[in-house]
C-alpha cells in the first residue's frame, strides 16, 4: 500500500510498491495487489482494512513525514486497534537529528519540535527499524497479520526494508512461503503476436509454472516463474522457445541490453562513445547508469543542433544539405565522427524525429536512422516508431544499443 | 485498476495509473485508488469487485492482447454479469490489421487467426472506442457503472482514452463531477519541515481546500485543489505561503525547471549547451525531452573520462591533476570549456561521484561539484547528496538547471 495524493493523483510515479514486489517475490511471497491510495484518512483506511482482508503481510510507504498530511501511523494504529504513544527514547533521536538540520538550515530548532513530537508518536508495541531522515520505520501487529510501515522516499524505503525482513514478526511469514524459481528470457525483434504463437507451441504454462508474456520498448520479456517441483518443465519450456525464438534471443541471466554491450566491449578492450541528436543524451545516460560503466564508455556528444553535428563530429554540411540531418547518411557520419574525435573503438549514432513537431510527408514523426561503428566495420538501420515524443525516444535507445550489441556478438563470432 | 504480472512484480512501473489520473482530475473526478493487479483470474475479480463496491467509474488498462495471459475482457464480463461473443465486424477490422503485420514479419496469417479471433470478443452492448494495435477498447455497463478497458502499451492507451470520455455512459459520470481548481507552487531549496511549518502558519488547508506537500529531488511541489467556493481561501494561502517562502519559489503556473531554463534563455535569445560528467548526458536528455527544445538548446558533450574533459572540453590536464576530476576548478573549466566549444551563450557542468564506488574519505559517494555560465558571468555550487548512484544522478541534473535558471534570473534582474 503505497500512500500520497500525489501519487494517486498521477503527479508522481511510484517507485516504492514495485521495489516492494521485487523484495517480496524474491523471499517466496507473491505480491497479490499494489494499491496506491491519496492522503484522505477515510480512503486510507478503507484500502487498509481491504489488504489486511486477504494478505499475509501488508507493506506500507509513505505518510511518515512530519507535515499535516502525513497520517500513515495514525491509521495503522486504529485499524489495529492500537494506542498511540510518544516514544521518549526515540523522540530524543529524532531531536538530535533535526538539530542538526536545523543549525545546517539556519533556523530555530523551535521550528521542528512539533514535527519531531509526531515522528515519535508509535502504536504501542511497534518495532522500530531505525530512522530514515527524522522518519521512523515500523512493523506494527495487526490481529497477527505484520504491517511494515516504510518512509515515502524511495531511498530511504530500500534502506530500512532490509531491517524490516529481519523482525521476528515478519520472518514468521516468510517462513511460510518458498522461493520460487525464476528466469527471464529477453528477445528483441519478433511481435508479441510470434511469441505468443510459439510459447502455445512450446507448451504453455499451468501445472506450478507461471508465464507472463511483456513486451517493451520493442523489447519482449518471458518471464518464467516456478515452483521447485515444476523444475523440469521450466527448463523444457525454456529450451522450447529457444528453438522457436532463439534468433530473437539475447539475454538469459537477467543481464539488460546496456550491460551486454558495455561486456561485449570489455571483452574484446572496447572503449565506446555516442553521437545523438534526437535521444539527446539518453543512450550515453542509460549506458552510464550501470555502476563501473566507466571503463567501457568515454562518453559523447549530444549533436542536436546541426552546428553542433557539423563541428563536433566532423559532419559535412553538404551531407545535411543534400539528404537531410535526419538520414541514414548523416548517421553513418556521426558514427564515424565519434569514433574518431573522442578516439574510441565503437561509436553509435542516431538522429530522427521525435516529434510532436518536424515531421513531413516524407519523413514523419518517429522516423529514426541508426548507425553503429566498429573496428571490424559498421551498419545502419531505421525505424518508423509509433507513439510520442518520450516514447520514440526511450524507443530509440533500445535500438541503437541492440545494434551495437548485434554488431559486437556478429565480429565477435565471425559472421555478419 | 492496472493488470499485469510485470507490474503487480515490480518488474515495470505503471505508467497508465498515473495517466489517468490526471486526467480524471482535470475533469473534475477525484481518483480514490490505483490498483496493481497480477494477471491471476481470481485476483483480477477481487479487485474489480472492490473497485465497483465504492467508485463512479473504473478505468481498467492492460490485458487485451492476443497471449493467454490476457484476461480483463473475460473477467469484466464475468463481473458485469454479460455474456461474451464475437463481434463480426471487428473481427473483420482486426483481421486487416493483423494481415499488415503477417506480411511485414514474412510470417503465415493462420498464426495470427486464433488471437484476431479472442480479441473480437466483447462483452454484449459494449461500446467500441476503435482498435490500437490489434487490440479493441471498450466501455462495458457493470450493473449502471462504466468500466472503461483500455489496451496496456501507455501511448495505445493514451490515444483511445479521449474516445472513451464521449461515451454517453461515460459522459454521464462526468456531469456529476466539477473540475477543482488547481494550483502548484514549486519550491527548490527549503527543507521539508520548514515548509510544513510556512503551511501551518499559513493557516493550513480544510474547507474545501486540501493541500499536498511533496519533496522531489530536493524541490518541493505544494499541491493546491479547492472546490469553486474555496478559491479566496486558495489565493489567501498562496500569497501567505509566498510571503514566507517566496525566495524559494520558481514556478507557479505548472513548468518545469527545464521550460524555465529554457525560456530564460529564449528570453535573451541565447543558445545553451552541457558537459556532463556523472550525469552521462541526463541534463541534456532533461532538456531535449521539452518539445521544441531546439531553438534554445544546441547540444552537449559528455565527458565521462577524464580523456573527453581535456580533448573535446579544454580542461588542462594539470588541473585534474591538482585537484582531481570531481573539483570546482574542473567544473568551472568544463562549462567554460562547452561554451567556447560549443560556441553558445550559456552552460553548465556537473562532475561528481556517483557511486557505488569511487569515494574516499575526503570525496564521497555523493560530492558533486556544478557550474554554469552566462555572457554575464558564472557561478558555481557543490552538493553532498545522499542516496543511491540513481537518485544522486537525478538530483544532480535537478540542482544543476536551478544553478542555471537562477544565474540567468538573477542576471535578468540585474542583481545577483
């Protein structure tokens, strides 16, 4: 149950309730509902008394801050029929530390007090998990069922939720549940139609094996999930589909397509960098979004002005004036231009339109040219993606890291 | 109410709850909840039984395709009491479409005949909103409330929903509602509790005004939703929230940090760049994703190796040795360097420790150093963020656009 009005309003995007559901499904519980509910203490209410209805655990998040619309505790503690009480132990732990936020703030401590007195208001006989800020996190008995009442920021939330696991209370249930086996298979390039039709072939799921089908971003995952005694057929469904997919096949151990490109670099002394116009910046984020990417990635040039093309990359302006700065032909010059002014082994390049505006007869929105270089030679490819402007987008990273990727695993095998 | 095993596992964040939402808001509905559901039969009737029990209007999305984990037709008729049969002429429709795709994927149509003919299966006397994909929404009458189905990929759902809202059914629910009036005050700068103190003094919210306070990446967003009568009320606590956190306001008519940056610079017709170190080319990416971004926003350089500060950015090598990569001197000479690069008016520069790795005890995971310049001068900050290498990233491109639009506000002013 994750809690705040500006998350059921739509102005925010969880985090917490699927970082939950990872925890959860990973310890043996499968997550049944994610609930987002606003700050109104009758909802509140309502949305907790229908979870603790049916689940064995209930995690909650956000409402813990000291503002007046902050009401997690106050609700947990009446549908468990609990007493609020000041923790005066706690309550000197939350002063010590918004003094000092205070005297980093220049501002009377005066002003915290009350929002200390309220963070150290509990239910009686709720476990503390240690303080996330001034934010205490709980586990509170509800009629036997724990609830584990976490902070709203997500960092804060990930940090204490190992704590939570740790309590008597809640060990109680994961000793109920086993964990299951999982895989996920990741294809890029066959519809979601082709998978369904093959995973039918291959036998389906049913009898302790799960099977969800998602498609994203061009990408489809297979997810698989066990029970220890449907082992066999895992495995079997697995290498059924490998049969019928396995040219789409990238990824079996989990691994994203950032971190196959960034190994497949590695693996052979790569060193890489990007050339984007219209992803301005996001394929160079994605790929530096993997912690010790730096030795696979140099960086890049974020080309979304001509100007920028022209002198940064080396583009030659009667290339643009001749075929366009959205071209299979100014993708392969950015490529190139990367490759050889950052000094780098691999370069990848895309420029396209991602609209709402920009787009023409001939070249409408979401049309996007691709090229990716290496030492072993280059390629280019295009897309006409559907969608919005964000989604072209996110679209085409994922394009242009599987082009790389592809490139890499074909001179790596010897075969294009 | 969201369906999809992806999502109740946390694999994917719903981005449709969120959608919707607003949407309904901004037509005068209030949502209640946003409900994550497997695609488990038993879990998805449960949770659209209890979504009847209380609301006016459901909005359901996900679980139209053609796989066999694509259960919500099914499942709303069977809760809408309504009989289940194929719809000819969609048929028809769906057929064409998926005839389109057969041929461009060189695959046989017959593996596509049997998910065409699931997905021209309504509910009896539902309303057709037209097809995305191949995939049909809906709005079918549970018992005198509309549930709207929508198909799960966001920009497929996000093109039939206006359809939906003409549905007369739907129409109906929507006469009853009136838009609230709205009003968002950004902050950047004050804590939490100092902003909750300003609203306490500021004589809080309740009749008829209700107020959210939300922390984000170190801004902070004050929701304000009243009914029409409660509009003096709603000015009266704005200018009083105004006059005690006014040198921390940024924006009071909905943009973005990035549109302000954006328009500061369109303002004085300058044309601005990044170079981006930890960041990997988020602040650029930040700043693309503004739809007509191109007039004032010419590119960047990420410089994620030391090799790119010095070669493509002008950071003298000796600089880096003396105080090291992550320092304000090689943050000052990186946005200096991306101005004269880059030949644009404006820019700004980040280089700190992300982590997880990389910190030492007199640079820590979290130190980030910025800086930005303006033909009127520069200026640079340093922050020490907690979190993980994700927030730290995040909250880095959030602090850096306010070092800018500040400069450039300042600038404007003529104080500084």
């Amino acid at each position: 149950m994750v809690t705040g009005s500006e998350l059921v309003r739509g102005e925010r995007t969880d985090l917490n309730g699927p970082f939950l559901a990872r925890s959860l499904l990973s310890v043996g519980l499968e997550p049944a509902r994610i609930e987002v509910v606003g700050d109104d203490p009758g909802e509140l209410e309502t949305a907790l008394r229908d979870a603790l209805a049916s689940a064995d655990l209930v995690a909650c998040s956000g409402g813990l801050g000291p503002t007046h619309d902050d009401r997690t505790v106050e609700i947990v503690a009446k549908v468990a029929g609990l007493e609020l009480r000041i923790d005066e132990e706690l309550e000197a732990q939350i002063e010590d530390v918004s003094r000092l936020v205070a005297e980093r703030l220049k501002r009377p401590y005066a002003d915290f007090a009350v929002g200390v007195r309220k963070q150290a208001t509990l239910p009686s006989g709720a476990a503390c998990l240690g303080l996330a800020g001034t934010a205490p996190g709980l586990v509170v008995d509800a009629h036997g069922t724990p609830i584990v009442v976490l902070p709203g920021p997500p960092a804060e939330l990930q940090r204490l939720w190992p704590k939570a696991l740790e309590v008597a209370a809640v060990r109680r249930v994961l000793d109920r549940g086993t964990p299951p086996l999982r895989r996920t298979l990741r294809f890029f390039g066959p519809g979601e139609s082709q998978v369904a039709q093959a995973f039918q072939e291959s036998g389906g799921d049913g009898d302790g094996l799960e099977v969800t089908i998602c498609a994203r971003d061009f990408e489809i995952h297979i997810d698989l999930v066990a029970e220890p005694a449907a082992e066999k057929r895992m495995a079997a469904l697995e290498s059924a589909l490998g049969e019928r997919l396995g040219r789409f096949l990238y990824s079996t151990d989990g691994r994203t397509v950032e971190e196959l490109v960034l190994d497949r670099c590695r693996d052979r002394g790569f060193r890489m960098a990007t050339a984007e116009s219209c992803t301005g910046g996001l394929i160079a984020a994605r790929l530096t979004s993997v912690p010790g990417s730096t030795d696979a990635i140099v960086g890049g040039i974020v080309a979304y002005a001509n100007k920028v093309k022209v002198e940064q990359l080396g583009v030659a302006p009667e290339l643009i004036d001749e075929h366009g700065a959205v071209s299979a032909q100014v993708a392969e010059a950015m490529a190139r231009g990367a490759r050889e002014r950052l000094g780098v082994d691999v370069a990848v390049s895309v420029t396209g339109i991602a609209g709402p505006e920009g787009g023409t007869e001939e070249k409408p929105v979401g049309l996007v040219y691709f090229h990716a270089e290496t030492p072993d030679g280059g390629h280019g490819s295009q897309f006409n993606f559907p969608g919005d402007r964000d989604s072209i987008r996110r679209r085409s990273v994922v394009a242009s890291l599987h082009l790389v990727r592809r490139l890499l695993e074909q001179n790596r095998d010897g075969s294009v």
